[in-house]
C-alpha cells in the first residue's frame, strides 16, 4: 500500500516536494492562499512561487489543513521557521498518532534557539521526525535539471523507507541518520550565503567568495559539531554542498540580500521587496547566540548580524574580515 502524504506549504520549495513526491504517492498539498490553491488545481501551476513550472496532474491543494494531514500517513511541513510552530499547533488535532514529521525549513525558531525538528519533538511528542535537505534550488528541480538531497532521521529503518518516497528520476535522495547536523548545515549556510552577496554586491571577485565559503564552513563546521553534530555531516551535501548553491547562485535568496546590502540597500526595504523568505536574516540573531552560548568563534556570521541589524555597514565588514589577523587555518576564527 503506497505511503498517504500530506504537505504543508504552498512556496517554491514545498510545492517542489510536493511535485516529487505526486511521483510516488498520493499527496494533498495545504496552502492558506485560495488563489494558489485554485492555480494548482485548475492549471497545474503555481504562478506566485514557480511562474514557470508545470505541476503534475497527480498533485492537488486544499485550503482545509484537516483535508491534508487526517489521512495522511507522512506529514511534510514546509513553512518558515517563523509560522512553524502555528502551523503545526493547528494540524495537531488532525493529525494520527506515530506518523512521521519531515521538515523542509532551513531555520531556527527566534524565541526558542530551537531547530524545526526540536519545535516537531515539543509539539508532536511521540511521532518520528526529520528533515529533507541540501542544495535544492526549486527552479532547477522543476525544470528537470539533476539534483541530489538528503533524508535525515535518527531511525534507520524509517528513514531507509521514506528514502524511496522522496527518490524521483533526476533527484536523487541519500540517508544520513546525523539529524542534528543535518539540520543545523541548512540553517548555517544561509548565514554565510548573505557574506559571500555583500561581497558580490561589493564587486569583490572570485578569490574573495572562495575564501569565504571556505572558511564559512569552517565556521559552521566548529559549532555544528561543538553541539552535538559529526564534522563529515558539514563536508557533505547537507553542509559543503548545499552552501555551494546557496552562496553562487542567483537563485538564492540569502546570497540575494547580501547582494543588495554590498550595494547599500537597508534590510528592511530588501526585506519588503522579497516574495519568499530569507531565512539567514532571522536565524542569524539565533546563531550568534548559539555560538557564544557554545564558545566558537564565527567572526564571517557576527559581521553578517551586525550588518542585517544596521549596526554595521557591508564595506566596513570586509574591511574588518580583510584586515583580520590570520593565525593557523586548522585554529578556530
């Protein structure tokens, strides 16, 4: 009997999975807008988030989260990490007992410092959780470009079998049971994704990106393990691999805001041009306090912090990288 899916979210990515996975088994998919639910099930399109993609046949939408999550035997959220918890507190009545909970967010909830998959544990207590991640650019998957990601869970045997749910022609899923650092890749790259903009937007040149990814993951590697994670999680897809897309792209909405800072723009106007969520801006405040919390130096996110908080401009942050003193690259900063 194949697996009853329900998805929740109606953005560029959620509708991505949900494309996936029509693939393989029956899929509901929740959004709030009624003009998006509509597209979807009239045209087979989502003309806000993916103005170009053909949807399935397969892949219905509904306005109604108890018609996506009472049958479904796989919740999938993908909601920003700032209407998580909502989301989730209302599907909770309709949701039955022991089904698994995959989040799709590359966020830590603000008031907590906790990842998805921990809010999934609070809310949720008893139901198997984990995430699908790494370096998925939504566009690029819908217009049927290779692609590759990761199913993260602590079970072995669950994630072996939500592995094939997810498994779909030119996007090919891998398991990884570090959940934690799994989880915590896809959030901290954003962060470093927004450096290497301001340096895009700066007109800084290759040498300069390459050394920023680089010790960018050198950075989210020390906290990622300083918390709990396996450092060879950081140099796979979920970690090194999924910061490649984010900080080259131009698809990518973090690399995008660091893009508009290096040209002089404010957060907040940027912010308000935005369609879709840029997740490094509203973990970043999280991810200081996680490294000083933990004791790591991450000198690449506390200028990225100082500049999204208008307390630091982006030429003075490179002035500040640029001109500090180099120690050891194996040494921590």
């Amino acid at each position: 009997m194949k697996l009853r899916v329900g998805l929740l979210g109606g953005g560029s990515w959620g509708t991505t999975v949900a494309s996936l996975v029509s693939r393989n088994a029956p899929i509901k998919l929740w959004a709030r807008d009624v003009e998006t639910v509509a597209d979807i099930n009239d045209n087979h399109r989502n003309s806000k988030y993916l103005p170009d993609a053909v949807l399935p046949d397969e892949l219905t939408a509904t306005c109604e989260i108890g018609e996506a999550v009472s049958d479904a035997d796989v919740l999938v959220m993908g909601i920003p990490s700032s209407n998580f918890r909502g989301v989730l507190e209302e599907a909770k009545q309709y949701l039955r007992p022991w089904v698994p909970v995959i989040s799709l967010t590359k966020g830590l909830e603000l008031s907590t410092s906790k990842r998805m998959t921990e809010v999934i544990e609070e809310v949720l207590p008893g139901h198997p959780v984990g995430v699908l991640t790494g370096p998925n650019l939504a566009r690029e998957i819908m217009s049927g470009q290779a692609a590759a990601s990761v199913i993260s869970m602590e079970d072995e045997i669950i994630v072996k079998q939500l592995q094939q749910l997810f498994h779909s022609g030119m996007f090919r899923v891998y398991t990884n049971t570090d959940l934690l650092g799994c989880e915590l890749g896809g959030v901290l790259k954003n962060i470093i994704a927004i450096a290497v903009g301001m340096g895009d937007g700066l007109g800084a040149g290759d040498n300069t990106r390459s050394a920023l990814i680089t010790r960018g993951l050198a950075e989210i590697t020390r906290l990622g393990v300083a918390m709990g994670g396996r450092p060879e999680t950081f140099s796979g897809l979920t970690g090194m691999g999924d910061m490649i897309a984010t900080c080259t792209s131009s698809l990518s909405r973090n690399r995008h805001v660091g893009v508009e800072l290096g040209k002089g723009r404010k957060i907040d106007a940027i912010i308000a041009d935005m369609l879709m969520v840029a997740e490094g801006v509203k973990s970043a405040p999280t991810v200081i306090a996680l490294a000083k919390k933990y004791g790591v130096s991450m000198p690449i996110a506390e200028d990225v912090y100082e500049v999204t908080k208008g307390n630091r401009s982006a030429v003075r942050a490179f002035r500040g990288l640029i001109s500090a003193s180099a120690g050891s690259e194996a040494d921590a900063g």
